[in-house]
C-alpha cells in the first residue's frame, strides 16, 4: 500500500476551545480550514480538527491518502482486512473506505480526485 500523505483526525467534544488549544498555546500553523474543521501542519504530517462526521464525537481516527482507492482496497482484501465501510464518493468530495486497526480504530482510506481544492488550491 502507497501512502502519499496522512494526517490525525480528532473530533473534540469542545471544538472551539480545542481549536484555540492548537492555534494559540501550542501555535500550530493552520494548513487550511474548511466549513466544519480546521487542519494543522504537526510536523511532515496533518492534525485535522473536525466539528461534525461519521465517527462519534471524541473519537479518533488515522487519515491515510492513498494514489489508488480501488487499488489499495483489493490489495487489503486479499490479505483479509475487513472493509468497515465501502469505498464511496462523500458529499465533501473526497473517495473513501473505512478499515479498522485491531482496538477498533477507525483508519480513513482516501483519494483526492482530480479537481478536488485540496489538489488545485496551492495556499
């Protein structure tokens, strides 16, 4: 499995005060913000700051960019990782599938598609 990028996705159960957290005490510079969330740069890799989603407030989850989706999904299956959630279009315009490690954390398999604003806005 190729991995491009990835990033900690966290869901605090106080956005705001976490966000002033991140930015202000520990002044973490923003990479971007988008409706819902914020994502700072932590080093070579992401902390990205989420109000709202799938998984369950308070919960974490390991955000992996892979260059093939359908690729990286039948690499995993044929060495018998379960799907937790099959690979779909989401209405924020990313492709993603679900897998779990073994304590049942959720890791966000990802590809950008062409034309996404993560691809074409170069701030």
């Amino acid at each position: 499995m190729e991995i491009l990028s990835s990033r900690i996705l966290v869901r605090p159960r106080d956005w705001e005060v976490s966000r002033a957290f991140y930015a202000e005490v520990l002044g973490l510079a923003v990479a971007r913000e988008f409706p819902g969330g914020v994502v700072f740069f932590l080093g070579t890799g992401y902390l990205e700051l989420s109000k709202a989603g799938a998984v369950t407030i308070g919960d974490d989850a390991l955000w992996l960019q892979v260059r093939s989706l359908p690729d990286t999904v039948a690499e995993l299956r044929g060495r018998g990782v379960t799907i937790t959630r099959e690979p779909r279009r989401e209405p924020w315009g990313l492709d993603e599938c679900w897998i779990a490690d073994p304590d049942g954390r959720a890791i966000v398999l990802v590809e950008i598609p062409p034309g996404h604003p993560i691809r074409t806005d170069t701030r």
